[in-house]
C-alpha cells in the first residue's frame, strides 16, 4: 500500500527535524506507543498497541532512520509484529522551509500481513491516514510546550 501526503509544523525547520528524531517525543506522540527506547546508532526498539476494526493487539518492532540528511530529509523503516499479524514499510520525510515553518511531506510503502490485513486496504489507509494526523497533531502540541 502507498501512503503519502504533508502536514504544516508552526516551528522552524532545524527544529522540526530534530524533534522528529528524538525519542522521548516520538513515544508521546505516537499513538498507542508504549515504548520507544534507542538501541543503535539511528535505530529504536518500539511497543505499541493497535486498534483496527475488530482487531487489537500489541506490536513489537524496530524503527531505523536511514540516509539522514539533515535538516533536508530523511529515511524511515518500519518493522512490527504482532499476535495479529505483522508490518512492513519504509518512507522518505522531506522538511521544506516556508516563512516561519516547516512543510513536512511522507511518501513510502507500508505492507501488512496477517489477521489485520483482513480488514481490507480501505481501511487500513483510513486508520494509517488518522494516525499520521494524530501523530502530527499531538508533535505540534508538544513542540509548543518546549522552549
């Protein structure tokens, strides 16, 4: 499944991509992030739990940061599994400066196997879409808190 789209930050781009490699609030962000917890160099060992359709459970998985190139862009790539079933992806990040903020656009790849990706593709990239929007919402609630 291809996902992709862009979302407004109100702070600078140095900012930005800092704060989207910085753990402690990635795992506020998140949503249903248990834990978030750095293992290597760029690299992080995530729980979270998930809700979709009838389906929940709890996922165990690695995030890793590849190609940084900072503060212009950066890689992603996911890995999780579950009793429900199991996620692939990996997604490039670009931040563009505009005025006094930053234009965050995602693009990548997500596959899903298992019992979840029995809820079909509409819904899965409706739920993928929501949680991106969350993610975003809550990053932008948190940044405001911090100097």
């Amino acid at each position: 499944m291809k996902i992709s789209g862009s979302y407004s930050l109100p702070f600078d781009r140095e900012k930005a991509y800092q704060s989207l490699h910085d753990p402690a609030i990635l795992a506020i962000c998140v949503p249903g992030c248990d834990s978030l917890e750095k293992i290597g160099d760029n690299e992080y060992a995530m729980k979270m739990k998930m809700a979709l359709a009838a389906f929940s459970g709890a996922f165990s998985g690695k995030i890793r940061v590849a190609e940084p190139n900072e503060p212009e862009s950066f890689k992603m790539i996911v890995e999780g599994t579950g009793k429900v079933g199991f996620l692939k992806g990996e997604g490039h990040i670009h931040l563009q400066p505009v005025e006094t903020s930053t234009q965050v656009t995602y693009d990548g790849d997500v596959q899903v196997g298992g019992t979840i990706a029995a809820v079909g593709q509409r819904m899965i990239d409706t739920t993928a879409k929501m949680m991106i929007r969350k993610f975003f919402e809550k990053f932008t609630e948190e940044l405001k808190k911090r100097p």
